[in-house]
C-alpha cells in the first residue's frame, strides 16, 4: 500500500486588488494572503515594499493517506462553480495556478490527472504545478562501507 498525504491549492496573483476581495468573489477562505503594496520586514528589520501584486492561497483539497484521485470530481465541481469569476480576475491581470503537493511517507503512488480536469484547466488558462516532498532515505552509508571492507 503507497502512503500519502496530498494537498490541492489554489494560488492567485491580482496587480491591484486586496486579497480579501479576492476571497469574496470566489467565495474560499484564504489560507495565506498577502497585499499588493503591503511592507514586508527584511530578516534585519528593514522595511521592503516589494510586493508588486497581492497573492493569495487558497487550499481546495487535502487527504491524509488517501487516493489523489478521488479528490477530482469535487474539485471540478468547485472550479466550475466559479468559472466566470476565474475568467474575470484573469481578464484583470491575474495569474492563477492549480498546486498539488505529494508528501509521500515511503513511496511514490502515482496519480492521473481526470480528462474533465485536464479540459477545465485548459479552458480556464490555470498553471498548473505538481511538487513532491518525501522523507530523506536512512542513512545507510555505515552499512555499505562495513560490507565493503570484509
């Protein structure tokens, strides 16, 4: 049995509109949101305005030892619910992604992408990125070594 842990999040980047406006027009809770304008502390103290376009996250999905797949058709369903809203922030400027994170425990599953999804994702012109986390591997470097001298 393949164990692991997923997340599906989407990610929005607006020129000119506050994260909390982003928010209530998809109507999702952000999970992360940060202002276009808004200052950002450097690690001595500094102030930086850096940030040239709000950017929020909003996480759609998440299963804990669960199959990827299964997470699919809500997920369209959520998407298609707001298509025209998507249209509208991207028509704005916005660029907006589609992120699925793996976090596999000790191997690697797999997973297909739905023909609905893939088609949806085309029409609405999201990016899409897939980032896998597993453990780093034990340490074995004692065994080989000892092998290696008998």
């Amino acid at each position: 049995m393949y164990c692991y842990d997923y997340r599906i999040s989407l990610g929005v980047q607006h020129p000119t509109e506050a994260g909390a406006g982003i928010a209530a027009r998809l109507d999702l809770e952000p999970a992360f949101s940060r202002d276009v304008g808004t200052g950002y502390r450097d690690h001595d103290g500094t102030l930086i305005r850096v940030h040239a376009a709000t950017r929020v996250v909003f996480v759609l999905q998440r299963g804990k030892d669960g199959w990827l797949m299964d997470a699919w058709p809500a997920l369209i369903d959520l998407l298609r619910a707001r298509a025209d809203v998507i249209r509208e922030l991207l028509q704005e400027g916005a660029g907006i992604g589609l992120r699925v994170g793996i976090f596999g425990k000790t191997a690697w599953a797999g997973f297909e992408l739905d023909p609905q999804l893939l088609r949806l994702m085309a029409d609405l012109q999201l990016d899409f990125q897939v980032e896998t986390y597993f453990p780093d591997p034990a340490d074995t470097t004692g065994a080989s070594e000892t092998s290696a001298d008998t």
